[in-house]
C-alpha cells in the first residue's frame, strides 16, 4: 500500500512538473520581439522591444528634438499587454522616466534597469485605446 502511494505521487510530482515546463515553454512562446534600428545623424541606435501584444509596435522619434523615443500599441483588442523596452543609454540616459497616455507614470508602476549600455523599461498595462501611446524620456542622450 505505501509503495503503491509513493509511486501514484512520483507520477503525479513528475507529471505536474512536466506540465509546469510546457506551460512557461508556451508562455515565452507568445511573447514576441521586434528591433527598430534608429538613425539619428549619421549614427543608427537599435531599440528592440519584447511584448505579447499582437502585432509590431510603433517605435519613432518625436517631430521636434528632444530626448525620448515614443512606442505604439495600436490595435481594437482588449487585452493584458507586457513589453520591454531596450534603449542604448547613449541615445537616451540619464534620469529615465515613462510617460503613457500623456501621463508621467510613478516609478513603481514600471521596471527601469541598466546594464551599462543600454536602459530597460518592463510594464504591465491593459490595453483599453486603440492606440496605447507611452514615451520614454531621459534627460541625456540624443
């Protein structure tokens, strides 16, 4: 009785186990990244962005100089959307912040993260507009 126990929760162990790997496999699947080369002079600056959302966001610069880069969600769907953002810290550093609908956005509602070279922005929001529309600001760079 006890062995046929141990062996019914080692099945179960190992088949919960395989099930976790296939879920976190497809999970990475879904999410999708898309790299934007930039060119601003004669220098070009690529700006890639990771995200879940269903189609390729819009990754421009401003019509007037200024240090931020804007990025896009368009599209009708509702849904939970993720992306990371990565900037070359030459083309916007310094102090970063996000800016979404028009709204600077409070420093916990996002991760900013710094390998040395290039700055990262992670968010979570939920996409409501047909278009989502954030920038990212920094006050040295291009």
């Amino acid at each position: 009785m006890a062995l046929t126990l141990g062996v019914v929760i080692l099945i179960t162990a190992l088949l919960a186990g395989f099930l976790w790997v296939d879920l976190v496999g497809e999970k990475k699947a879904l999410s999708k990244l898309y790299t934007y080369p930039i060119s601003v002079g004669e220098k070009t600056y690529i700006i890639t962005v990771d995200t879940n959302w269903t189609s390729a966001p819009k990754v421009y610069l401003p019509e007037i100089e200024s240090k931020y880069v804007n990025c896009d969600f368009i599209g009708p769907n509702r849904e939970t959307v993720n992306f990371n953002i990565t900037v070359p810290t030459d083309f916007i550093g310094g102090n970063i912040s996000l800016v979404w609908k028009y709204y600077v956005q409070n420093a916990d509602r996002y991760v900013l993260s710094n390998n040395g070279t290039h700055n990262s922005l992670q968010m979570t929001f939920n996409h409501t507009a047909t278009v989502e529309h954030f920038e990212i600001h920094g006050t040295e760079g291009i």
